[in-house]
C-alpha cells in the first residue's frame, strides 16, 4: 500500500543510489579538469557530448519513463504477466528503433561534415563516435522505469557508477579526445549490463512469450509520450543551443558551464529526481484508483519536503560554491581564473535551482493524469524564452558563457509559474510560499556570513590543496552551524523531522 512513508523510503533508496553515482561523477569532472583544464578540446568534447546525447532525454530517461509507468501499473493491476510482456515488447521495439536513428544521425553528419568549419569538424566527429552509446543508455532508462514500478530504486539510481568507472579510467589514458569519445559508449554498455541484470532478477519467473515489434501497447505508450517528446525535445534542441550560444560566447565557455551545472545538478539529482522518481509510481496508482485526496497529498507533501531541501542548498551554492569549485577543480591544468568563471556559472545556475526540483514533481503530477499537453506547452513557452534572452545577453550585452546559466535560470521559473498556474486544486498555498520564506531567511544569514568570513577571514579564494580543505571544510561547517540555529530560532519543524528517525508531514 502507498503512503507517504512509503514515497519516503523509496526516495531514500534512490537518494542512496543517486549519491554514490553523483560522488562518483564528481570524480569524474575533477579527473578531466585535472587532464584537460578548460581548453578548447574539451570545451569541444562536452559540446559533443550534449550533440550526442540529444535524444537521450527524449527516449531514455524521464519521458520514457512517465509513458512507461502509468501503462505498465495498469497492465500489472490486471496481470502481472500481461506487465512484463509489455515490457519486454517495449525493449525490443525500442532497440530496433534507437538503432535506426543512430544510423540515420550518423550518416546525416558524415554528409555534413565538409560542409562545417575545422572546429565544427571536430565536434561532429566526436559526436559519431559518442552516438553507439545511446543505444545502451535508452535501454537502460527503460530498465529503470521498471525497476521503479517495483520500488527497487537503489541500482536504477546507482548504475552509473559504472559508466563513471569507464570515463574516470579513460580521462587518464587517453591522449587524444576521440579515443575518450570511443569509451564513452564502452561505459553506456556498463550502465545498461547492470540493470539488466537487475531487471533479470526481477521476472525470473515469469515464463517469456513471443515478442511482437511494435505492439499495440507500444503503439499507445508512443502516443502518450508525443506530448512529452515535444516538451522535452525542445528542451533538448534547446540544451544543444545553449551549447552552441556559449561555444560563440567563449571558446572556453562550454567547459565552464559544464563544470557548473555539475555542482548545481547535485542537489537537483539527489533530492528533484529522487523525489520525481519515487512519486511517478504511487502518483499513478493514486489516480487509477480514483482518490484524488491522496494523490494531492503526495505531490504537496514532496513539494514541501523539496523546499526543505533545495532552499538551505541553493543558498549554499552561493556561500561555499567558490571554495567547492576550488577544492574540486582548482588543481593541474585548471587555473585560478577558471574556477572564478565556473562560479559565476554556478551562481547564476543555482538561482533557477528551486523551480528546477518544481518543475519535475509538478510535471509527475500531470504525467500521472496521462496530461502531457500542459508540460509540453510550458516547455516550449520557457525554451523561447530562453532562446530569446540568450541571444540578448550574448550578442547585445556580451555577458559570456554567465549568459547560457542565467536564460536556463529564468526559463525555469516561467516553466514553475506555468506548471503551477494549471494544477487543480493547487497545492501552492499561502501557508506553503510564507514557510518557503522562512527558509529562505534561515539559510540567507548564515550564507552572508560565511561570504564574509571567506573574503575577509581566508583573503578569497586559495591555492594551496590542503588549505583548500581546510577553507572548505570550516565554511561548511560555519554555514551548517548557522542554518541550524536560524532553524531552531524560527521553529522550523519540517527541518528537524527530515534529521530525525520520523519524517512527520504538517498540514498545510
């Protein structure tokens, strides 16, 4: 049976998962900014890497995922059986079709390429050699889209570790950005290996039938993600537009944002998408059955147990975000004036932080309704906006790489008001916008604070490795010290819940 205990617990799985493969990303953009600095090469290779990975949103991760869902706890209500065919139809159908627009893409660049300048040659083929790894990473989305309908989220979320492992290894070894290029896929193929696995142990007993390509159900589930691949393939185009936007800024810029956006999606990832993750399934089952009052009560209890969590983050972003990047990335071939621009990336990102985790637990809210339009819409509405205050602030204001993070930023607020402004029986109340500012004045202080001590205590930013610890660790602790007892001081209860053995929920 669901409940909000239930939703936690499974939260809390994916959080572990999520932490370890988010620990071990973070290895792996310190072992590149060791290797290769801010350079245009690798500048080069994350733009790639985004090219590549274009419809890796579209038909492997959370679109899939919010298609998949809902039809797979409808099937399992009749037969489980019947569930697991459609999966495995599902697999089979979407491999065949993954393949068939690998080697389309491919063959589109391969006739592009005399026609692009000598950098733009150099992206497309890294792109070639990046676009066999979809395969594996759109198989394994479907994976964990199972794995979650049976509230197994530990390896869904930590089976990148795998993929990881691959990159961290071949940062090291190679010498030359397509020889990267070639082992990322080697790590996608890690990533899917193991959660087939785990999907293996799941239907062990139930007996294989005959598989048909492109079923009926398949055919269903691709006509309720249409909506979706819309929102979220602008979202995508866009993604690879902001790309390009900072290649044009800064030659440097796509490295920067990189290493920013990898520091702001640690929170998103580990609180949003373990959140979103575990609240698609019971969201679901809530609707299916016609109780509406509980499935408000999950979307409004995650959203303010997110607030909880994102607002002392966001804010910590902007306190420690500079000596974490200093500790992170400040070493080899990463210079002092690399990590001061990564930050103003960072700061400029974190700002969109709060209605990023939004966004994705009101789109579930509406995914579970199998109401896909109204995502879409808001997609596209913020896509443009994005797009439009990205070519002012880059061509008009020259604002650099800070452009890409501040238009993401904006944009996800318009996407949060929009999402927000159409959910029935709207779980943004007053009570619920005075306690979010109540956080906000809990984390701001201590935050000033600890801006203050780095600046005038530390002398800015430092050099040295170990007093880069130390500068980390005693400002973490300062901002940690002082949230706590603005929290105590303020009576914020939800905060001492979340530390305590029982997450107890207030009414709003």
């Amino acid at each position: 049976m669901d409940t909000i205990h239930t939703v936690l617990r499974s939260a809390r799985h994916f959080f572990c998962g999520t932490f370890l493969s988010r620990l071990s990303g973070f290895f792996r953009d310190m072992a590149m900014a060791f290797c290769f600095g801010s350079s245009a090469e690798v500048a080069a290779f994350f733009v790639a890497f985004r090219l590549a990975n274009l419809f890796r949103r579209l038909l492997g991760e959370g679109n899939l995922q919010s298609g998949f869902i809902p039809l797979f706890e409808s099937l399992r209500k009749k037969n489980f059986a019947e569930a697991v065919h459609f999966y495995r139809e599902s697999a089979f159908s979407l491999g065949l079709s993954i393949i068939a627009i690998i080697l389309g893409l491919e063959l589109f660049l391969w006739a592009l390429l005399d026609l692009l300048s000598l950098a733009w040659q150099e992206i497309a083929l890294l792109t070639m050699w990046m676009l066999p790894g979809l395969f594996f990473i759109c198989l394994s989305g479907l994976n964990n889209a199972l794995l979650q309908s049976q509230k197994k989220y530990f390896w869904s979320a930590a089976a990148p570790l795998a993929f990881n492992g691959v990159w961290i290894a071949a940062a090291f070894l190679s010498q030359q950005m397509s020889s990267l290029a070639f082992w990322i896929t080697g790590g996608f193929a890690m990533q899917w290996l193991i959660t087939s696995l785990q999907v293996r142990k799941e239907l062990s007993n139930v007996m294989k039938e005959k598989r048909t390509i492109f079923s009926s159900e398949w055919k269903r589930m691709i006509s309720l993600m249409t909506l979706g691949v819309v929102g979220i393939g602008a979202v995508q185009i866009n993604s690879a537009l902001d790309a390009i936007f900072a290649q044009i800024a800064d030659p440097s810029g796509p490295a920067y944002l990189w290493y920013a956006i990898r520091v702001q999606q640690l929170p998103l990832a580990l609180f949003g998408l373990a959140l979103s993750g575990a609240l698609l399934p019971p969201l679901s089952r809530a609707i299916k059955e016609g109780d509406l009052e509980k499935f408000t009560s999950f979307l409004a209890s995650g959203l303010r147990l997110s607030a909880v969590l994102i607002i002392p983050s966001t804010l910590a972003l902007l306190a420690l975000g500079g000596t974490g990047l200093n500790l992170l990335y400040g070493h080899g071939q990463f210079h002092p004036q690399d990590v001061q621009q990564t930050l103003f990336c960072l700061w400029a990102y974190g700002t969109g932080l709060l209605p990023s985790v939004f966004v994705l637990l009101l789109a579930q809210g509406f995914y579970a309704q199998k109401s896909y339009w109204i995502p879409a819409r808001a997609s596209l509405i913020s896509v443009g906006v994005n797009i439009a205050l990205n070519a002012f602030l880059v061509f008009v204001l020259k604002w650099g790489a800070l452009s890409v993070a501040l238009s993401t930023s904006v944009s996800a607020w318009v996407n949060c008001y929009i999402l927000a402004n159409h959910l029935k029986n709207s779980v943004f109340s007053t009570q619920f916008i005075q306690f979010c500012l109540r956080l906000v004045l809990a984390a701001s202080i201590p935050a000033c604070l600890t801006l203050i001590v780095q600046q005038w205590g530390f002398g800015g930013l430092v050099s040295t490795g170990s007093v880069q610890l130390v500068q980390c660790v005693s400002l973490s602790i300062l901002y940690l010290g002082g949230l706590v007892g603005m929290v105590f001081l303020l009576k914020i209860e939800e905060f001492w819940h979340l530390l305590g053995n029982r997450m107890k929920f207030l009414e709003f």
